[in-house]
C-alpha cells in the first residue's frame, strides 16, 4: 500500500514538475494554469470550510477574503513573471518552496524526534529545521547561479520563505485538523488536493519575494 502511494506520489511529482517547465516557457499555460488552479483550490477550500463553520456569516466572509487572497496572489505573480529578473527569482523562491516542504519531510522521516506543535503531529522539530536547510542550500545555489551573487541576506530570505512555507502548512493543517479530514481533495494521486501543494506557497512565495525587494 505504502510502496502504490510512493508510485503514484513520484508519477504527479513527474507531472508536476513538468507543468512548471511549461508554465516557465509560456504565458499561455501560465494564465490557464493560474485559473485552473485558483478554481480548484477555491472549491476545495469551500468543501474545508463548510465542514468547520456553521455560521454562515463566517462561512461567506472567510471563503470571500480567500478567493480574493487568490485572485490578488495570481494577477500579482502573472505580473511580475513578465519582467525577466523578477520572473527568475520567483521561480527560485516557488522552487525553494518546494524544497522547504521536501527537506522537512525528508529530515522528519530520517531524524523524527518531537513534534513541533500539537496542530499537526506529523510535523517535526528536526523536520522544521530540515525545511530551512533545504531550502538555504536551494536558494542559495540558484540565485549565486543565475546572479552570480551571494552574501548574509540570501540565507536570510530563503529562511524566512520555508518559515512562511512551514506557517501555510501549518494553517492549513488546522484547518483540516478542524473538519477532521486528512487532505483537502484527490485531484493529486499519492499528494491529495491542490491545497495540499499549495498551500505553503500561497504564504511562502510572497513573504519571499517582498523580502527580496526590500533587501535588493
């Protein structure tokens, strides 16, 4: 059971990883990726929020300042991605993302040790620290590569995209801790929903790049 869900966990990565080589090279897969995505995640969401808040006042407000969270998180990142040095360092910082959430499982399955809060047992201390360090060692590498540059303030960012990585996680954990439900959907064989990819980014990448433009 565990060997078919690694399978099937490698064959979306796979997939995924080549629709981030696409979206890269064209605009086009960008926008429909974007809304498709965005579309998905919002209904996911609705489906999360429906089984945590009976009042429907909340239920309306929290799900109506989360699409509109999206929709500015998209036009802001289609923006930017057109102008080529920003275009770069996105696509470093959402590759750093990805990096943070590989390295904390990757040091939580190998150190394990105690559990960083009660929200999401599964999440580790040695698997926090694991998320910083892949995510220093990727950030770091790419952006000497491509900018032939590095010094103090690229490992401060790269640490303050996997803590905002690791908050989104977290967040999003207690959101489906709450509606007691352990992913958000099955759109992603061997991931579970797109909010499960998702959601570290949604925090991660923007608290990443603001940072980056304070510091550069």
């Amino acid at each position: 059971m565990i060997f078919k869900n690694l399978k099937k966990r490698i064959f979306t990565s796979v997939i995924l990883f080549i629709l981030f080589l696409l979206i890269f090279k064209s605009n086009l897969i960008l926008v429909y990726s974007l809304i498709i995505l965005a579309v998905l995640s919002i209904l996911e969401f609705l489906s999360l929020s429906k089984k945590i808040l009976n009042n429907k006042i909340s239920f309306i407000m929290l799900n109506l300042f989360f699409a509109t969270y999206l929709l500015i998180f998209c036009l802001f990142f289609f923006y930017f991605v057109n102008i080529i040095q920003l275009k770069i360092m996105l696509f470093i910082l959402l590759l750093s993302c990805i990096a943070s959430d590989v390295g904390g499982f990757v040091f939580g399955n190998i150190f394990k040790g105690p559990t960083l809060t009660k929200i999401s047992p599964k999440k580790t201390i040695s698997g926090s620290f694991g998320s910083i360090i892949f995510s220093n060692i990727f950030f770091s590498i790419s952006f000497f590569f491509f900018i032939g540059h590095l010094d103090y303030k690229i490992f401060f960012i790269a640490t303050i995209n996997s803590i905002f990585c690791q908050l989104g996680d977290l967040l999003f954990s207690y959101f489906k801790r709450k509606a007691k439900i352990k992913d958000t959907g099955n759109f992603l064989p061997g991931h579970g929903g797109v909010l499960d990819r998702l959601d570290g980014i949604l925090i991660g990448l923007p608290a990443g790049f603001i940072f980056l433009i304070l510091l550069y």
